[in-house]
C-alpha cells in the first residue's frame, strides 16, 4: 500500500520503494506506530516515520512555491524600462 497525503507519497529510505506493508496487523488498524515493511526491499520503518518523511516533503514543496511566488513577484516590481 502506498502511504501517501496530500498527493506526497513517502519513499522507503532504503530504496526509494513507495510500497509498504503493515507489520503484524491489518491495515483497518494500522496507527502511528505500527511498523510497517518496504515491499521492495524489505527495510522496516514505522507509520509516523512515514507521516513524518510526507511532512518534511510538503515543506520542502512549500518553501519552493514561496521562493517561485517571491522571484515571480519580484519580476513584477521591476520598474519597466524607460523608453522615450
Ligand atoms: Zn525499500
């Protein structure tokens, strides 16, 4: 199952892999710290590891956005050029 939010999905540290199992219980009842298994690799991680990765993603996203809004606005408040 992908762990995703906010269309950020988390990423396996290991492989990059964005498939993960539960570990030991359904996924009905995974909480913040169920673990859960990469699928690919098989690295084990923990549901908040994974909520956590999808925040610090979300932002990186932000501040991008704030720095394109900052370098677009600031495009706009060049004076024109003078012509005569
Ligand atoms: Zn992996």
């Amino acid at each position: 199952m992908k762990v995703e939010l906010h269309n950020i999905v988390a990423e396996c540290p290991s492989c990059h892999g964005t498939d993960f199992e539960p570990h030991g219980v359904g996924r009905e009842l995974i909480a913040s710290q169920t673990p859960m298994a990469c699928t690919r690799c098989g690295a084990h991680t923990s549901y908040i590891a994974l909520l956590i990765q999808i925040g610090d993603q979300a932002i990186a996203r932000s501040l991008e956005t704030l720095d394109r809004i900052k370098a677009q606005r600031a495009k706009l408040k060049k004076p024109a050029p003078q012509g005569k």
